[in-house]
C-alpha cells in the first residue's frame, strides 16, 4: 500500500503537530506501507522559514527513508489574525503546485489528510477527493471552528465562523472516513455524519529500550513542561502564579511560542527556581526528560476533542503528570492513575498537588511512574495501535 500524508506541520519542526505526524509516518513506514510527505517549509514554532530551507519556492528531501514534498507557506507567529489567516491560506494556495504530479498521485492508494489548519484540510480534500477521487482519511486532532471559538479567536455567529463551519462540514462530508485525536472528536463527527467510519487514534509515542526506566526522584523535585507556549496552554500566568523557590522544587522550561519573550522577561532575573533551555530536537527531549521527576501539562480552556499530546508523550519515559484543566484528557491522567489532577487557574490546588508529590515516599512516588509505564505497553501501546489502524485503512 502507497500513502500520502498532508499536513501543514512535519520534521524538522518542533512541538506536538509535527511530531504526531512524523511518528505516523514512521509507524506506516514501520509496518510495511510505503509513505509519501506533503508539507510546507519548515517554520513552526519560531515563525520563520528554516536556514538551508529559505528562498524556495518547492523541494523534495529523504527524510528517514521518506520522501517529503514542500511548498512555500507565509511564516509567521504573530498573534495578528489576519497574519495567522495568511498563513494557512498561503500554504492552502501553493500545495495545488503538487496536483501537476499527476502520475505520482496516482500512485496513491489512500492520502491521509491532517486537521487543522481547516484552509489547508479543505484545499487537500477538494484536490485528493474531489479532483482526483482518491480515497482520502481525514485526520482530525482539534474540532475547529469550535476549538477557535473557545479560545477566543473567533466569535460565534460571526462571517468567519460561518465560514469556517461550512468548511468544517465540507470535509467531514467529503472524507472518505476520519481518524481523531479524541473520544470526543470522534463522537463529535460520527454524530454530525453518522454511519460514517472513523477510528480513535491518540497521540501515542512509540516505546524503545532506552525510555522505559525505573526512575528514582531527584533530591529536589524538579518539574518540566516541553512544548508550545501559546494561549491555549498559558504557561506566563501559570509561572507567576507558583511560587517555585517557595516550595522548594525547580521549573524547567523547554519550546517556544508567542508567550514565550514575555516568560523570558519574567524569569530574566533569575531567582525564581524557573529554568527556559530553548528549542531541542524530539530525540533529545527523550532523554532530556530522563532528568525530571514531573511533567506540568496546562490546558487553558475546555476545548472539546482536546486532549494534550504531550500526556502520550511521557509515558514512555514514566514522567507522573501534574494536569491543569478539564475535559477528556483530565480524565485519562486521574483515571489511569498517571499523576493528579486540578482545573486550570485554580493554582492553589495545582501547588498542594506539587506539595503532595514532595511529600510521598518513593515507593508512593514509584506507583505513578509504574501506571505510566505499563501503560505504554498496554492500553495506550503505540505498536498495537498502528496495528489495528493499519487494518483500518486497508479496509
């Protein structure tokens, strides 16, 4: 089997969006199908066109044994709208340059399509299953406009949330079957469309030799948080609401995004026991994260079908999790006993969970890393699920 995957994220961009599709990519690869990459220049999360990718318009690169198709996209992280809306549209506009490869896409037996962006989804559909009427899997990790609306970006009612809702519709009609990121998004969409096919499939992280550990905890707790620091997550008033110095236990910091100058201003002076180590590849955060006895994951707003990436993330590693938000992903950390919970911006509740971790004993503490090791065997197992979803597509 032949498979085409567009996303408007991929290696070597950093953060959840590029590595969710990279490590379906590679599980594909993995598993015998042979996988094709349409993309954009790379410029997430720095908002700029990466050195040696600069002054093109299109090019083709092997990376790790995959082939990969990129066309120009207007860079940016502003937090100007219109500038975000450029974006997505630009990337939308120049992905059709790759319908002249007409035999190639012929080729294609199935074209997995991510979303969001919605612009890109909705363009990628109209070429790959209205143009050329390949059977198209629509992958779905966020429900927009909804999602948009519920972080503020859009107002409901308004002409681009018309918009944006009659593209949303498009595609769920038009894809061949949907694959989400959620129980909710997959509830979501089957409801809107029912009868239509569609498999749960998470964020997982693929387990090798080297993460699976027993993990002894540091004499101070040090805790981590690597990833996007945007709206959606709000690290900024998470920071400066915890006093980290007072408790005794260290805040290391990873990624970027647009909160990112202001969290540098905040810390700058350096007393604060808060910790920011720039941008690492994802094969170094796996063994950065070797270091750190917790992981603080914030989840800003109830957003419907979101559940952070970076959960599946840590598990391998058997990092106990410290969950500020609500919804599904909430659920799954206090179900499945992987770390305690607390609604976002209730920060005295986030810092008596940190408080309780100083205070268990290692073999209390060795119970979290445990639940989150054995489940990266078992119920969240990124090797068994790439094998029920390979059945899914062949289908």
């Amino acid at each position: 089997m032949k498979v085409l995957i567009v996303s408007f994220y991929y290696e070597p961009e950093l953060g959840a969006a590029p590595s969710r599709i990279a490590n379906l990519a590679k599980g594909l690869k993995a598993s015998g199908v042979d996988v094709d990459i349409l993309t954009c220049l790379p410029n997430y999360p720095k908002g700029e066109i990466f050195e040696g990718y600069r002054g093109r318009f299109s090019m083709k690169e092997t990376i790790d044994g995959i082939n990969v198709y990129r066309y120009w996209t207007y860079a940016t992280v502003s937090k100007n709208p219109l500038k975000r809306v450029m974006a997505m549209t630009s990337y939308a506009a120049t992905m059709w340059a790759f319908a002249f490869k007409r035999r190639l896409i012929k080729s294609y037996d199935r074209v997995i399509v991510q979303s969001p962006p919605i612009m890109v989804s909705a363009s990628a559909v109209m070429m790959f299953k209205k143009l050329f009427g390949k059977n198209t899997i629509l992958n779905v990790s966020d429900l927009w406009p909804g999602s948009a609306v519920e972080l503020g970006f859009v107002r409901e009612g308004s002409t681009s949330f018309k918009v944006l809702s009659c593209l949303e519709r498009f595609i769920y009609r038009n894809a061949s079957s949907v694959m989400g990121q959620s129980q909710e998004i997959v509830e979501y969409i089957c409801g809107m469309f029912p009868g239509k096919r569609a498999f749960l499939y998470r964020n997982l992280q693929p387990v090798t030799g080297s993460s699976v550990v027993k993990r002894e905890r540091n004499p101070r707790l040090k805790i981590v948080y690597a990833g996007l620091f945007g709206v959606a997550q709000d690290m900024l008033s998470l920071l400066k609401a915890i006093d980290f110095k007072s408790i005794d236990v260290e805040m290391h910091l990873y990624g970027g995004g647009n909160q990112m100058d202001d969290i540098l201003s905040y810390i700058k002076d350096g007393d604060k026991n808060i910790y920011y180590h720039g941008y690492v590849s994802k094969q170094e955060i796996n063994e950065e994260l070797k270091k750190y006895d917790l992981s603080i994951i914030p989840l800003a707003a109830h957003i419907h079908g979101a559940v952070p990436s970076k959960i599946f993330d840590l598990l391998p590693a058997g990092i106990p999790i410290l969950f500020s938000g609500d919804g599904e992903g909430a659920r799954i950390v206090k179900d499945c006993g992987f770390g305690l919970v607390s609604k976002f911006g209730d920060y005295a509740a986030l810092e008596n969970n940190i408080r309780s971790f100083t205070a268990m004993s290692q073999s209390e503490y060795s119970v979290y890393v445990t639940n989150c090791l054995d489940a990266a065997n078992g119920e969240f197992s990124f090797a068994k699920q790439m094998e029920r979803f390979c059945d899914f597509i062949a289908e």
